[in-house]
C-alpha cells in the first residue's frame, strides 16, 4: 500500500528510480520489438507467379515485404545505437545480419530473374536465334 511505498524513502532517491524506471521502458520497448520481428519474419512470404511463355515460377516481393524489410533495418540500427541495447546486442546483431544477408538475396535473385527472362526472351522467344542454337 502507499504506507508501505512511503517507508521506502524512495523519494529520496527519485533521479535513480527515474533512471531504473527509464531503463526498464526502453529495453521493454527493445524487447517488445523483437518479438514482433519474429512473429513477423515467421510468417512473411514470397508471392511467385508464372512466367508467361515458359509457366516456370517466378518470385516476386511484395512492396509490404520489402518496406517491412526496409522499416526493420532502420528499427534495428536505431536499437544498435541507443545506450540501452546491452542485454539484447547479441539478438539484435543476429537480426541485422539476418536482414542484410536477406536484403541481399532478395536483391541478386531478382537480378537474376531479370536476366533470365531478358535472355529467354532473345534466345528462345525468337525464332531465327532459336533455329541457330544448338539441338541436344
């Protein structure tokens, strides 16, 4: 009860509760995001479609995936330069590299995909470059 709270004499220690109580919001805060990375990360997918002449399936990111990766990085370099990040560094280290190394991924095989189907287009979408390959 309040008698009880009052026999503490926190009053007299109020700038180091205020410390404590601001420490403990903000690796809450830390803490609360991690978990919504994982929830989130669990559950994204890649939408994928068929390419028009050859029906091999294509991925495609959506504009949410890549913002929600995007936004995530940005949370997670915010997290790595606040004072607070100590009991969680390890975890949010993880989740930078796990991001970066996707970010990364999801970049090249689109590249990939982009060159394939320019090149499909030209080698077997056309019909005088089709006729000089040659047959297996």
């Amino acid at each position: 009860n309040l008698a009880d709270l009052l026999a503490l004499n926190l009053h007299k220690f109020e700038d180091e509760v205020r410390n404590i109580v601001d420490k403990a919001t903000k690796e809450l805060s830390m803490e609360k995001t991690l978990k919504e990375l994982n929830v989130t990360w669990a559950q994204m997918e890649f939408d994928h479609e068929p390419h028009h002449r050859t029906s091999i399936m294509l991925i495609n990111a959506s504009e949410e995936l890549i913002e929600t990766l995007e936004d995530n990085q940005v949370q997670l370099q915010n997290m790595m330069t606040s004072k607070f990040v100590g009991y969680f560094l390890e975890e949010v280290s993880n989740w930078q590299k796990k991001l970066a190394t996707s970010d990364s991924v999801i970049t090249i095989w689109f590249e990939v995909q982009r060159t394939w189907s320019h090149l499909e287009s030209i080698f077997i979408g056309s019909e005088d470059i089709r006729a000089q390959l040659p047959q297996h």
